[in-house]
C-alpha cells in the first residue's frame, strides 16, 4: 500500500493518495507517514505538508528534513531554517541530505554566514559524510551569496565532481563578471556538459561581448554535444546580439528560429532597442509582444509612447496613446489594462 501511495503521489494523484494513506491498516509505521508527507512535498502543497508534518505521531531525521526541503524548494527559505533550528531543538540527528536542503534556503537567503558554519560543521563532523550532492550545494551558496573565491577553492578541492559542480562554477564566475574565467574552466571540463552548461557559457559571453565565440558555441550545441537549443539558449543568443548592437541580426534570430519564440526572446530584443534608441524596431519589437501578452498590451504602449516622448517624437507618442485609450474603451467594466505603475507613466 505505501508503494500504491508512492505510485499515486508520483503521478500527481494527491487525493487518491491521500485516501489509499487513510485505508491503510499500519499507519503507525514510520514509513507510511513520510511517503505521504512526502507524497504533499512533491506536489508543491507545502502548507498541505507542514499541517501533515506537525500531526505525525513520530518525526524522525527523514521527516524533518523533508519539510525543511519543501519549504526550501518553494521559495520559503526562512521557514526551511527556523524547521532546521527546530529539528536540531528536538535533538533529531541531521544528515548530509539535511545539509543539502538547508544549504539551498541558505542560498536563497543569501546569508552567508550561515553558510560558512554549515560549512565548518560538515568539515568537523564525522557523521555528515562528504557527498558531489553536498559539496555542489556548497558552492551553490557560495556563488549565490557572492563568495566566488570560496566556491572557487571549494571547486578545486572536490575530489569527485560531476556536471553540476561545472556548470555551477562557470555560471557563477559568469554572473560575477569573470567571464574570462568560466569560458577557460568549460574548455577545461571534464565531465559532458548538458544543457544547463551550454546556457551557462552563452551567458559568459554574453556578458564579455564574445558574439563570434558565443556563435561558435551556440552551434556546436548540436553538433559536437548532441544538445538540441532550446528556448532559453535562443532568447541568450538575442540578448547576446543586442549587447553587441547588432539588434537587426537579433530580429532575424527571433523571426528565424525553428522554436516558437517567446515574451522572453522580443523582451530581451526590446530592451536592445532602449539602449539604442531604435524606435522603428522598438515599434515593431512592441507589436510583437502585444500579440504575444494581450493582457500587457498597454503596458508595452505606454513604454512605447514614453520612448517617443522622450526623443520629442509627439505625435508618434500621441498616436501610441491614443492606442492605449482603444484599450481602455473596449474594456468591460470592472477591470483595468494597466497596473499602478504603467497608470502612473501614463499620466507622467
């Protein structure tokens, strides 16, 4: 039955595992208990969880550290911490996995000194045995909390690394301006990279303005890799091309390219066109985009008619207006197009 529960929760069935949990004659076993808390933590019913979690007649390290997981994984990073400081409160002994999920709430909070006695206990404890999993959400918190040179040195002395403890590193370098630097390690990788790398490395020379690198990058994805691009590699090409101001090659990559392209590919192009002041290709960079989120249509006119305004063009800003107040007329009642922000631009 707790396989059955297992087997519901997996396919996303949460009421039928829930009622699969309450026809089970031994649920006093420790087991049947987590795979349902368990089963709530992967659907992403946190709240669902917790209240599961504080009526559990037993809570062992399996338990407590699947909350602290949950919770860290949704974006609820301080309750992740305070469950941990409550986990070692009930003196519950915690494992390499705990370590793991408190690290990654420590990531997203940024709290570095957190993660330095994290750190510190892992190397002084016997029982927090040294994992790839462990030692790459180490340098996770590190890069997140802006200690590249920490992550870096805790990189170099892994004795085992796998893809992620790559594609960690390079894109934490790549994100703190040491792009130089991430490109070198990935001609240095060991391990295949994924997809993930890939988007990592484009972003490195992005940043580095490296366009023909970027390019020679982007097409050995499939060809020496085996990695099919996928959107996101696309919209980091874009912004790669807008970076360099070759904004009419970033058009033709949007408008050419086999996937569907998306609010996040013409977002990046638009905002290419704002550093340039290209108002013709803004302009059409725009239209594109109302088609694509009809609900931010006037959002993206308003902007639109600011950046006329803003080079004296009146009587284009004027007519993007006057689009914005076609908007509002055809609008039922009871609703706005726009939200305080683009309302407060308006009336600027």
């Amino acid at each position: 039955m707790t396989s059955l529960l297992d087997m519901y929760a997996a396919a996303g069935q949460l009421a039928d595992a829930r009622k699969v949990f309450d026809e089970m004659p031994g649920r006093t076993a420790a087991a049947a208990w987590n795979c349902m808390l368990s089963a709530y933590v992967r659907c992403r019913e946190v709240d669902a969880a917790l209240r599961f979690f504080g009526e559990m007649p037993g809570r062992d390290a399996v338990a407590w550290t699947t909350v602290i997981a949950g919770c860290a994984s949704a974006g609820r990073a301080a309750e992740a911490v305070d469950l941990f400081w409550s986990m070692r409160k009930a003196r519950v002994k915690d494992d390499s996995v705990t370590m793991v999920a408190l690290l990654t709430a420590c990531a997203e909070l940024g709290d570095l000194r957190l993660g330095r006695w994290i750190h510190a206990r892992v190397d002084q404890e016997g029982h927090l045995q040294r994992t790839v999993s462990l030692d790459n959400a180490l340098i996770h918190m590190y890069v997140k909390c802006g200690a590249v040179e920490d992550a870096h040195r805790m990189f170099l002395e892994m004795p085992r690394r796998s893809t992620i403890s790559w594609t960690t590193m390079i894109s934490g370098l790549a994100v703190h301006g040491r792009a130089e630097e991430a490109l070198e390690l990935f001609n240095r990788m060991e391990e295949r990279p994924d997809g993930t790398t890939l988007l990592a490395v484009l972003s490195a020379c992005s940043h580095s303005r490296k366009v023909d690198d970027g390019r020679q990058y982007f097409e050995s994805m499939e060809r020496v890799y085996g990695i099919a691009p996928e959107i996101q590699h696309y919209g980091c090409m874009v912004d790669m091309l807008c970076r360099s101001r070759r904004l009419h090659e970033a058009l033709e990559l949007a408008e050419t390219m086999p996937l569907q392209s998306n609010e996040a590919v013409w977002g990046a192009l638009l905002s290419g066109c704002k550093r340039e002041d290209n108002l013709e290709l803004a302009a059409k960079v725009i239209d594109r985009l109302t088609e694509l989120q009809p609900d931010r249509a006037a959002g993206h006119l308003v902007l639109l008619s600011n950046m006329y305004a803003g080079v004296g063009r009146w009587e284009q800003a004027r007519i993007a207006r006057e689009r914005v107040a076609a908007l509002h007329a055809g609008k039922p009642a009871g609703g706005s197009w726009v939200n305080q922000n683009e309302t407060s631009m308006l009336i600027a």
